[in-house]
C-alpha cells in the first residue's frame, strides 16, 4: 500500500502516508465489538487468515479521490453476533476516529467479511 494522502490547508501541503491511516483505522476497528481482526486473503489459493496485530494494514486499503477517503475492510467476525449491527459499530466508529484523526472527509467504508470465528 504505497502512497500518501495529501490535503491543502492555508499554511501548506500535509501529506499523511497511507499506511498511518490504515494502521490508525485497523486500532480503532480492533477496538469496535464483534470484530476479532483483520483478513489477510492470499489470491492465489483464496484462503484467509487471521492477521497478528502487527500486520493487521494489509487487511485494510485506503484510496484518496477527490480530498475523500475510501476505507476497504477485509475483517474475520465473531460467531453469534449480528454483522449488520458490527458493520454499523465499525463504520460509525471508524468515520468519527479517522475524519477526527485525518482531518480529511471519509467518502466510503467498505467492509468484507472473509470470515467468522468462535471467540474463546
């Protein structure tokens, strides 16, 4: 995921590196309930793994257009919980933390449920 994210203000350019926003908005979606972690999908035999914390970004894309981010989600759910209502808690979160964080709009959440886990 390479790339920054660049906004104009009245005192200059302020480039944020996409990867900071991915891993900003991967703390606060690990935060959110009903969410075990991100998704890292291998293409080549589409199996799915859980990430360890310290690579959950790969599960997240992030894509400027037009001063608006675009925020792609590949999570694992846990099993029983409503993903309507998680997908909601994820977005509603994310969409506060992340404009709060960025101070650039959010244009789209993406959310790709790959897969459900039993939550000891």
């Amino acid at each position: 995921m390479k790339g920054s994210s660049i906004m104009n203000t009245h005192m200059g350019n302020i480039a944020i590196n996409n990867e900071v926003i991915a891993q900003y908005a991967g703390a606060v979606a690990m935060e959110c309930f009903g969410i075990v972690g991100m998704a890292g999908v291998n293409v080549k035999d589409g199996l799915v793994k859980l990430l360890k914390k310290d690579s959950i970004t790969r599960g997240i894309a992030v894509t400027l257009n037009n001063n608006k981010l675009t925020l792609d989600f590949h999570v694992i759910v846990a099993y029983g919980v409503s993903i309507l209502a998680v997908s909601d808690n994820l977005i509603s979160n994310v969409r506060y933390k992340v404009e709060e964080f960025t101070g650039m709009d959010i244009e789209k959440i993406n959310i790709y449920v790959e897969g459900v886990r039993v939550i000891d």
